[in-house]
C-alpha cells in the first residue's frame, strides 16, 4: 500500500452491476470524485430519500455540495446530453457546484451519432448492439487523430476551422448517402449549447492537474468507473464490447494520474449476471425464472430501457476479472434479488468441447461454445432491508458470499442489500488505507 489516500471503482462484469449505490456511499467521504472512462451510453442509478438520480457523464459525487467532480480526458463528452442531465439534476434541487471537465476530453458531435446508426444498420444481422450515441465513433476519431477536444469550443474560430477541416476530409472518404448534419447547425448548437453549461459553476481545464494536485496533497479521491471488466476494447468479450478501457488500469490513463498512486481497487459484483445487447453469455438462463430475476432486480437499461439479459454468477469470468483488476475488495450487490428462491446456481467451470476448463477463453468462438458447470447451493429467506451486519445474514446468504470470497481470494467487505444509499453492510472502512 502507498501514502495515497485514493480509490478505484469498476464494474467486474458487463456492467450494471450496481456501482452507482456503491460509488454514491463511498462518495460521500471522497474529497473528489473522478469520471474517467465512457460516455453517455451507460448509466449508474442512485436512491437518496426517496429521489431516484440517474447518471450517464455527471459523477457521482455531483449529489455532495462539499465534493469535487472531475470529468476527465478519458470521457467522450456529448455537450447536449450533459446539459440535459445537468438540468435533471437540478430538478431533483442538486444545484452544481465545483464540476471540472477536461480540456483534453472528446467531444461527441452529431456526426458521430449519425455515423453509429448508419453503420450499425449496415451490419444487418450481425449487430452489435450499440446504444447508437456516437461513443465508438468519437473514439474511433480520437485515435485517428481526428477529435475535436472540448479545450477547442473556448475558441470559436479553432473549433469552427477543425470542424470544417473534419467535415471535408469525411465527405471524401464516406459514402454519399451518408446523413452529414449540416455544419453550420453543428456549430450554432454547439456553441449555444456551451455557454448555457459555462452559466454555471463549471470549469474546463487541465484535469490531470487538478486531480494529482489532490492527491499529493492528502486528499480522498475516488475513480469513477463506467461499464464493466467484461467491455473492455482489450479484454472484454471483443467485438461485443464499449469502445473504452473500462478496467482498473485506465485510470492511469483516463485520468492522468500514475499507477504508482492507485490504493484500492474495489470491483463490484451484482450476486448474479446480466448483459445488454449480443454476444456469447455462458450462464444466461430462460423462461420464468430470468423473467422473474429481471423484473425483481429491475433489469432495464438505465439508458436505453433495453431489457438485460440474465444469467447465474459465473466464477471463470470474475477470475478473469480479478486478474486484470487485482481487486483488493468485493463490493456485493442485488444478494436481496435472489431472496425466495429455493436453489441458487454458479457456473463454477465451463465444458468446452467435452472438457473442463476453468480460465475463461479469450476468443469469441471458444466462449460461444462454452457451457456451464453448475453447482447448486440452497436459497435463503432473508429480509435484507432489516439487515444491519454480516453477523445477522443466513447460513445459507452467508455460504453463498464465502464461496464468492474463496473462488477470487478477495475479500468481500460491502454488500449491497436494497436500492437506498443507506441499505448496505460495511464490514471494512473503504477509506482504510
């Protein structure tokens, strides 16, 4: 462990996994609160008395008036869906205060939009499932050394000639049928746009800066993880990924910051599966009881609405997980979900052409054709909204969490057990360096 009084958050499977909850509770004694990867195409949802809050860029922490955020240059910023979420916001009487955006974050325009859909739709049947929000092309542009940052929008005439300098180069590479937005709309709306966020107490700036200024200083920082292990561009289940690094080492460069002063590393881990749009999930269940377990754990898209698909807790994958990550805590969440059901199943293996394996496969068409080894563990009946401390949880709940701690060698030091900030056991400071 280091002097770092710093903290990192990610989901440890595809996402959804209920890190909104967990980030809001540790938030509350964060100093600042770091988005560092993503955009507005996933989403976390928190309950503070009785309001329901649902983030897709702003972080977290925004709830705190005492709180930093900071979204970094690892964030594609859509300039209209952050307003429109700031005002959401502001309805639920959070009124924003110390919001730092990075000048080196990427902007998302209405051509990456635009581009989404039409290539999405070019795929035909063999989709991936995007959200259609211009996350991957904006990337895509990034990479290609063909962004605009936000840091550009402060000067009217840089942002104006990139804009056209994209425009043309595009227009001679791209079909012509594809739907340019017209420039000059672009440019309007994303100025006026712009100044009605600048109104408030916002500042774009160097984030790297501001962030390892706190950390040096003493200060508790929290890293803000979008998505889940499983996602990621380089070791999620490619090409049904997100077009960001979603895992703990990210931060580094999502952020700014040096891995040499990353603490902890919480991954958090719903006590059963889900996964939106396609690709390979070894141990997705059918029928009633899915239907059940997705009405129960209010399994729909924070975003999109799309209904997740679900399946049993898969050992081999949060193995993988944990390798990227080194999780050095298990944030547990939903356990309340599967209250009422007689069995509970975890894939603990995979059969893979007739032969156990334990790691899981790298390549699509090995998981594709993996099937689950399941074991069976009793249910439990446990009235979790009453439940204070992992002294009072069931034999039953509490041999099911055991087995989640010795497969991954990992503590589990937070459970989740309801949908509000305040139902949950701490069975470890987080903030204990």
């Amino acid at each position: 462990m280091n002097k770092y009084k710093t903290l990192v958050i990610v989901g440890a499977q595809w996402g959804d996994e209920g890190k909104g909850k967990i980030i809001d509770y540790i938030a509350q004694k964060a100093d600042m609160v770091v988005r560092f990867n993503g955009g507005n195409n996933a989403g976390h949802t928190v309950v503070v008395n009785g309001k329901t809050f649902k983030f897709r860029l702003l972080p977290s922490g925004i709830i705190s008036e005492s709180t930093v955020n900071v979204i970094a240059n690892g964030v594609v910023i859509n300039l209209n869906a952050l307003l429109e979420e700031i005002k959401e916001v502001e309805k639920l009487g959070v009124k924003i205060n110390k919001l730092y955006l990075s000048s080196q974050a990427t902007l998302i325009l209405p051509y990456h939009i635009e581009m989404d859909k039409f290539i999405e739709e070019k795929r035909g049947s063999k989709k991936i499932g995007t959200t259609a929000r211009g996350i991957g092309p904006a990337y895509t542009d990034k990479v290609s050394r063909e962004a605009i940052f936000l840091g550009d929008i402060l000067d009217k005439n840089v942002f104006a000639e990139k804009l056209r300098d994209i425009y043309s180069l595009k227009k001679q590479i791209l079909s012509s049928e594809f739907p340019f937005p017209p420039l000059e709309e672009v440019l309007s709306s994303q100025f006026s746009t712009f100044e009605e966020i600048s109104k408030r107490n916002i500042s774009v700036t160097d984030t790297s800066l501001l962030i390892n200024q706190y950390i040096d200083n003493g200060y508790k920082v929290l890293f803000e993880g979008a998505q889940g292990t499983l996602l990621d561009v380089n070791f999620g289940t490619y090409p049904y990924v997100t077009s960001s690094n979603t895992i703990s080492g990210s931060v580094c460069v999502g952020a700014g910051v040096s891995p040499t002063k990353i603490n902890k590393i919480i991954g958090v881990v719903k006590a059963y599966t889900s996964r939106v749009g396609e690709g390979p999930f070894p141990s997705e269940i059918f029928g009633e009881l899915a239907d059940y377990i997705r009405e129960k754990g209010r399994e729909f898209g924070t975003v999109t609405r799309r209904p997740r698909r679900i399946g049993w807790l898969d050992i081999p994958a949060l193995k993988y997980a944990n390798r990227i990550n080194s999780f050095t805590d298990i944030a547990l969440t939903k356990i309340d979900v599967l209250t009422g059901l007689k069995e509970i199943k975890i894939a603990k293996e995979y059969k893979y052409k007739g032969k156990i394996i334990t790691e899981f496969p790298t390549t699509m068409h090995e998981l594709s054709a993996c099937e689950p080894v399941l074991e069976t563990l009793p249910g439990w009946n446990d009235s979790f909204s009453k439940i204070k401390s992992r002294e009072e949880i069931s034999q039953n709940a509490e041999n099911y969490i055991k087995y989640i701690e010795n497969e991954l060698k990992v503590p589990v030091t937070i459970i989740g057990t309801g949908e509000e900030r305040d139902q949950i056991i701490i069975t470890r400071d987080p903030w204990e360096m």
